[in-house]
C-alpha cells in the first residue's frame, strides 16, 4: 500500500519558483511563486493550497496557523500565494514552508508535497542572525538573543540586545524600555499602572527595572521600582523609593525618597537617608528622615586607617554650637570642672562647679564604703550600729526592700509593716526561704530537727487553681523509708520505699500475731457515725479490697486493666493460668440457684438486657433476651458435651439445629458466596455496563468497559452490542474496526469486525448494528475486566449508540471451547480479506493515498461494466437485425 501511495504521489509533484518578498510597506506578508505538475504536465486549472511553516525540515514543530488558499488559478503550472503567518515567526532561525495541494479546487483530498521548502534569507539580512524586529506606526520594537524572548504587545520602542534562554526568558513590558543580555531579565511591570517606560536593565539575572526611567545595571535578582531610581549591581538589593539609589551589595534597600543604601542589608527606609552596612548579616535600618547612618563594627576612622573605638578621630573635634552630650544625658559647653581628688576614690561635688574625694573606693573590680582595702563586692566599715539600713521611698510608712534578680526572675525581702518579714518571688508572696548548717525551730529555742515546730502546721491553698501540698522528698541514695513518722502509738510510720521502684506503703508494728500487717480503712459517715469503710488489706499472702457492708463500685474515669497496664476496654483481663479462663463467673448457691450468669445489659439499670446463663444441671448455655423482668427465649443454646448448637430451641438435636415458629424462604438467610465449592458448584455470576452514546477516534476508544470478580478459574463470555452510526461523504471510504477484548490498548486478532462504506455512496448518515462477543478464560479466582473498542480505519464520523457490554461467568467447560471466527490475514476464504486491523505506523498520506487509489479503482471498475454492457448491448442488436431479415 505504501509503496502505491508513493507512485501515485509522484505523479503529482510542485517545481520551486522561490520566494520573493513583494514591494510592500513593512509588515510580515511574503509572496510566494511556484510551478505545480500533475503526472508529467503543467496544471491549467484551478486548486486549494494549505501552507504551514516548520522548525525542521523533515518533523518538528509547526510555527504560526495554516494558511489555507482556495481556488488559486493555476495558468501553465504556475501560481502565486501571498502569505502572512504573523508577528514574531521570522525571529532570525532556519525555517521550511509545508505544502499541501488538491487540483481541482474542491476534489478529493490534500497530497502533501515533499520535500518541505527551505525559506533562504536574503544576503544582507543574513549579517544580523537571531535578531528580529516588530513593526508599529509609533517605534520599531528590537528583539535579540533567544527566540522566546519578548515585548509585550502594545508597547513600542523597546529593545532586548541579547541573551535568554528557556525558562529565563528577557523581556520589555514598558515602552522605550531596554535589557541589553544576561537571563531572565524584565523592564516594566507587567502593564501595572506604574509599567516602567524609559527603564533599562543591563545584564546579570533575574534582575527587574520596572520604575520610570529607572536602571539595574546587572548582577543577581535585584529590583528597581522607583521611579528614576539605580542599582549599580550586587544581589537582592532593592530600590522602592523615588531618585533612590544602592551603587551595590547585598540584600540592600533604599525604599525612601532620594535615599541610598550600601554595604549589606542596609535598609534606608525614609526619604534623604543615606545608610552604610558592614560585613555583619543582619539588618541596619533609618529610623527618620535625613539620617547618616554607619553600621561598622571595625571602627570608623577619619585620618586614620586603624581606629581603636567605634570613632577614632586623628586630629581635632570642634562643637560650634551646643557643646558634647555625654552618657549621663549631661551636656558639657565649656571646658570642665575645676578641683582636685586621690586616686581610687570615685569624685563627688566639693562645691557647685568643683570636684573632691566621696567615702566610696574602687579598686580591681571591688567597692569600699569607707574602706580603702575592700575584700568584697561591696565592703562596708561603718561606726554605727545599723551596718544595712533599708527604708521605702516615705520612710518609716513604707516597706525596705532587698532586691535579688538572676536570670530565672526576682526575689525581695521585705518588712511586711507588721514586725514580720516577707519573701517576695517574681512579685508573689510566699518564695523560698532556705537555711543551711543548723536546725530551725517555729515556737521553740531548742531545735532538735532540721525544722522542728512546737505547735500546729496548717497547709492552705492560696487561691484558686492551687493545693497546698506536704512533699516528703527522699535524694540521699539510702534504703531508708522517708515519711510520716507516729511516735508514743501503735502506728509506725507512712512512708515510701528508697528504692529503685519507690512505692508507698502503711507499716504497722501494733502486734506480732496479728493476721493483718498493715491496712488502710476509707471511713463512710453513717448516720451518727463513721463506722462504714472501704478497707485495703494485705495477710501477708493475698491481697484484698473489701467494704464491711454495702457494695463495692469502681466508677474509673478510664478503663480497669487487670494484670495489664495498658487496658483497651472498659474491663480488660490478662489471664494468668494455662488450665483456667482469664475470667471465672461461678454460681452463689442461696442467690442464684447454682447457676452462673453473665449480663449484657442495654440500659444503666440492666432493665432491657440479654444474659448467658450456665444451667448446669442440664449441661448447657443459653442465651436469653429480657424486658422489664419479662424473659424471652433461650434464643440461642449451646450444649458442653457434645457442642450442639441450637437456634430457638433448647435441646438440638445436631451441630446445628434451626427451629423458626414461621418456617419458609426467610427461615435462614445466608450472604452471596457464603457455601464454599466443596458443597456446591461456584456459581455463575454476571455484570452489565451501558454507554448512552460515545463517538469512535481514530484510535482505539472505549466504548463500554466491565469488571467481574469470579470465584474460581473459568471462562467469561462477553457480549456487546450497538447502534453504529456512520457519517459519510461520496469520494472517500468510510472503514470502522470493533470488538471485545480484555487488554484496554490491543484488539485480539478475531475481533477486529469491520464495518464499511465505499467511497462512492451519496453522503449521508448510514446506521448499522455492530454486535461483538468473545469467550475468555480466567486462570483463577479474583476480578477481571474486559472492554468494547473500536476505532476509525478511515472516513469522516461515526457515533456507537445505546452500547451494551454483558459478561457472563461460567465456571465449568462442558464440551470443546474454541473460537468459532476464522483465523486472521484471509485464511477463512476471500469474504474475510482485509477484516483484519492495518499494520501499524501507517500514515495518514498513505490513508488517503489508499482512499483516492480506491475511487479510482471504483471508476475504472464502472467504465470496464459500461464498456460490457455496450458490447452485450451490441450483440443484441446484431442478433435482432438478423432475425429482421427476410429469407433469400
């Protein structure tokens, strides 16, 4: 097929007559001129053209529309085509004109043309390759460097030298504005109201100029905003304020009004600041307008290269006016105090302008208050009785205070105007107060404890939110029992364990032959008494929780875990024996009869509930509904001996044994798939897809798809079924493939079923049935999906509608399963030649290469039939003016 294609195609082949550029005012329109011959003679006729440009000679990508011509005249094979393809197509770069052609104008289909035609430059435009430009009535627009590089539409005069490339593109979005080179690079602000005319950006990357009349010189990612404002270079520097300007540096900003910022991250934020940043990372900013400011943590230095302070001036400083302000806030205009002191001794006012020695003395880091040799901090020698008087600020009204402050807050000791003294931590009352190397005593002048109290000790909340606590802390390491100890009393002591796992306990000495070691008793108020408790006991074997009356409720805020520490219920029991359950419910003769029961009840009250009951005289158990002290059942019974299982009835008879007061369909109700292969066959099973009405592409197309989950290995039958539709045009055929199959992307070889029109039928819509089934089979159990596909072979349209797609699941083979199509490529006899899908890699010239050989097969076919019809017409006639004739 491809190889008729082709020599049907050279028959019908385009001679070059080169391109001309027509004597036009500027614009993108060019003529083209060529000589067009079919099958060795020059055209007298007319024909349709299609033309497209291309960025490679052979595939590619196409560049601008298609250009499509109808009814060029075509006089002695020539013909002539004006064609405009659009702005930014000609950017410098190699590219070839595609050429389509049918003749006469309006039959059949297009025959592409080969080769493509390569479009030459003419010889002085080739001295500026890679530069382009862009016509309007107002300034050309200039475009250089990558092919993607841009000026937006509408804007004029703007000029991109060079540079860009993909993903980094260059671009002017502001009139007369101007990128020299570099990468990503924009002048203007994307059509903003404030879009950047007359802004230029020199080179670097990722650099923006989008102020009026504003410039970037180049470097990395930095910003002109304002209008007439500068960046020299450097990286992430920013100008944002009007005549601004950062001559470099890094991650700079001068967002105020003639303001300029250098260094790094120097921030002049108000208008006519000037801000200097060293080295250091971290922001340096204005805080007014007009401000000078030097960020220089090497020292400045004026005539001297080496400052020693953060200002080191090598010659005179002059005041004219207003003195020097100095660090006490004082401001000094004339040339000082006049006076005379001893060294050490810090100076204090002899007089209103002169200076002499105060009591206070300052030597390697210590102060002496009337010592001369301190040996502390603060060394104090007074010759009055109060070394420390500390007074408020209204005398004898007001409270002393000794401050203490660290990093973890303040602490005051304070008079607290009554005779006692306070602790003041971080402005609370109360604080710590801790004493070391001797016994404190509270009521009493003899301690004999670290902290002995002779009388009563309350605890008391402070207040809200807070508990007043008796914290008993053990850190010595011994195997000691810190705690409450009970001296002149049976009792010992309460206390907790030194050691490693410090649990709590009672310890009783009371008797050597009492049963109980220790226990704690949690007393209930009856009426007139406390006689009630709770009492938690140990015999020195088992432990115990018991009440001396009432019952014992666990009311947890969680859950109860016994024998486990992270419980997952309400009761969560870990067992602790092989030989019995991990929990035990045994009968109480007197209260129940013998036997055991176990409630689930519905409500707190256990009013709606069922119960398991143990009937032990019976060896059985059942399972009982009740309501409101009615019984009901047993619904469900379970015999000990031999496991029988009985449903509504107490005594079954087998392992399973239903009794149902209204016997029938619903008696018992199993789920789908619920009796496994060994009792019964698997069963069938079957799945349905319907479509309303989906059109067929020229690939394959998923008209109905299904899954179906069998319970074993088998075989799937698929049925599908639908209303083809056909839209066809007279001249060219109209060829459709369908069928089943279970792969999405491939049709088996017998399922390609065909449906097709001749080319030379009237146009209309023609309908068909298209019906398809396949038998497959399944390996094993599990889901499986099968689909209805179809695809255009060739032709115009076609739609499938009210598509069915129905699997059936059998399970078992009765008999021979084979196809029953023929084999594929013919071998069932002529009627099936040509059913088979086409090869693939088949191009669309060579569909309608076939499509057009098969037209004129058609036509020859109806002239030979003529051509016989005329000769048999003949020899009728022959025949008959021989039968005319009279007998010699």
């Amino acid at each position: 097929m491809r190889g008729r294609f082709a020599a049907w195609l050279a028959a019908f082949s385009i001679v070059l007559g080169g391109v001309a550029f027509a004597d036009v005012p500027p614009g993108t329109t060019f003529t083209y001129q060529g000589q067009l011959i079919k099958a060795g003679a020059l055209v007298n006729d007319t024909a349709d053209f299609q033309f497209s440009l291309w960025d490679d000679e052979f595939a590619g990508v196409q560049l601008g529309p298609t250009l499509t011509l109808i009814g060029v005249t075509v006089t002695d094979g020539l013909f002539t085509a004006d064609l405009d393809f659009g702005q930014n197509i000609h950017k410098g770069r190699a590219t070839w004109l595609k050429i389509m052609v049918r003749s006469p104008s309006g039959v059949g289909g297009y025959t592409t043309l080969d080769p493509r035609q390569a479009l030459m430059p003419a010889p002085c435009a080739m001295a500026l390759p890679g530069l382009w430009t862009q016509q309007n009535a107002t300034s050309p627009n200039l475009i250089g460097g990558y092919d993607d590089n841009s000026v937006t539409a509408g804007v004029v005069g703007a000029t991109i030298g060079g540079g860009g490339g993909a993903g980094n593109l260059n671009r002017v979005t502001a009139n007369y504005g101007a990128v020299s080179g570099g990468l990503n690079n924009r002048v203007g602000n994307d059509g903003a109201a404030n879009d950047g005319d007359y802004a230029f950006v020199g080179g670097g990357m990722n650099n923006i100029a989008s102020g009026d009349d504003a410039i970037v010189g180049g470097g990395l990612s930095n910003l002109a905003s304002g209008d007439w404002g500068t960046v020299g270079g450097g990286y992430g520097n920013q100008v944002t304020g009007d005549y601004a300007a950062i001559p470099g540096g890094v991650s700079n900003s001068a967002a105020g009004f003639y303001s300029l910022a250098a260094g790094r991250q120097a921030k002049a934020l108000h208008d006519g600041s000037f801000v200097w940043g060293d080295s250091n990372a971290a922001n340096f900013s204005s805080t007014a307008a007009n401000q000078f400011l030097v960020r220089a943590n090497g020292g400045v230095g004026i005539n001297t290269n080496s400052p020693s302070s953060p200002l080191t001036v090598a010659g005179m400083i002059q005041s004219t006016a207003g003195g020097f302000k100095f660090p006490d806030l004082t401001v000094q205009t004339s040339a000082g105090l006049a006076g005379s002191g001893t060294a050490g001794y810090l100076p204090k006012y002899a007089g209103a302008s002169t200076l002499g020695n105060s009591i206070l003395y300052e030597t390697g880091g210590m102060i002496g208050v009337n010592d001369p040799t301190p040996s502390a901090a603060i060394d104090v020698t007074t010759p009055f009785n109060d070394t420390l008087w500390l007074r408020g600020p209204g005398g004898f009204t007001t409270n002393g205070r000794i401050r203490f402050q660290d990093s973890a807050g303040n602490v005051f000791i304070q008079n607290d105007m009554d005779g006692g003294m306070l602790i003041n931590v971080n402005g609370s009352l109360g604080g710590r107060l801790a004493l070391t190397g001797g016994d404190v005593g509270i009521g009493t002048t003899t301690p004999a404890y670290p902290l002995d109290v002779n009388g009563a000790v309350r605890f008391s909340s402070p207040g809200i939110g807070t508990s007043a606590n008796l914290i008993i802390d053990d850190s010595n390491g011994s195997n000691d029992r810190p705690g409450i100890q009970f001296t002149n009393n049976n009792i010992h002591f309460i206390g907790g364990d030194d050691l490693s796992d410090e649990w709590f306990g009672f310890y009783s000495e009371y008797s050597s032959i009492r049963t109980y070691d220790a226990a704690v008793h949690v007393h209930g108020k009856t009426a007139g008494s406390w006689g009630t408790y709770l009492s938690l006991t140990h015999d020195g074997t088992d432990g115990r929780i018991g009440t001396d009356v009432g019952d014992l409720v666990l009311e947890p805020f969680g859950s109860v875990g016994i024998r486990t520490a992270a419980p997952a219920a309400d009761l969560h029991v870990v067992g602790s024996t092989a030989t019995l359950g991990s929990l035990i419910v045994a009968p109480d003769e007197p209260l129940n009869g013998g036997d055991s029961k176990l409630l689930l009840a519905e409500d707190a009250a256990g009013i709606y509930h069922m119960r398991w009951d143990y009937d032990g005289g019976a060896n059985r158990l059942n399972l009982y509904g009740s309501a409101v002290g009615t019984d009901y059942g047993p619904h469900l019974t379970i015999n000990r001996d031999n496991g029988y299982v009985g449903v509504n009835t107490p005594t079954p008879s087998g392992p399973l044994h239903v009794t149902d007061a209204t016997p029938g369909n619903t008696s018992v109700i199993l789920p789908n798939d619920s009796i496994s292969a060994i009792e019964i066959m698997d069963e069938p099973g079957v799945a349905n897809d319907h479509n309303a009405s989906i059109a067929i592409g020229t690939s394959l197309t998923t008209l109905a798809s299904r899954s179906i989950t069998v319970p074993a290995a088998g075989y799937v039958l698929a049925l599908a079924d639908g209303d083809l539709q056909i839209s066809h045009t007279n001249g060219t055929d109209s060829t459709y493939i369908y069928g089943v199959s279970d792969s999405a992307t491939s049709l088996p070889s017998d399922q390609d079923m065909m449906t097709r029109l001749a080319g030379a039928l009237t146009t209309g819509t023609y309908n068909f049935a298209g019906s398809s089934h396949g038998l497959f089979s399944v390996a094993a159990a599990g889901s499986y999906s099968f689909y209805y596909l179809a695809y255009e072979f060739s032709g115009g349209s076609a739609t499938m509608y009210d598509i069915q797609l129905t699997l059936l699941y059998v399970p078992t083979a009765y008999g021979t399963v084979e196809s029953n199509l023929p084999p594929p490529n013919g071998g069932g006899g002529p009627e099936t030649q040509g059913r088979e899908p086409a090869a693939p890699g088949i191009t669309p010239e060579e569909i309608e290469a076939e499509q057009q050989l098969e037209v004129e097969n058609h036509r020859l076919r109806v002239l030979a039939e003529l051509e016989a019809a005329e000769a048999q017409i003949a020899e009728l006639r022959a025949k008959l003016e021989a039968l005319e004739k009279p007998d010699k």
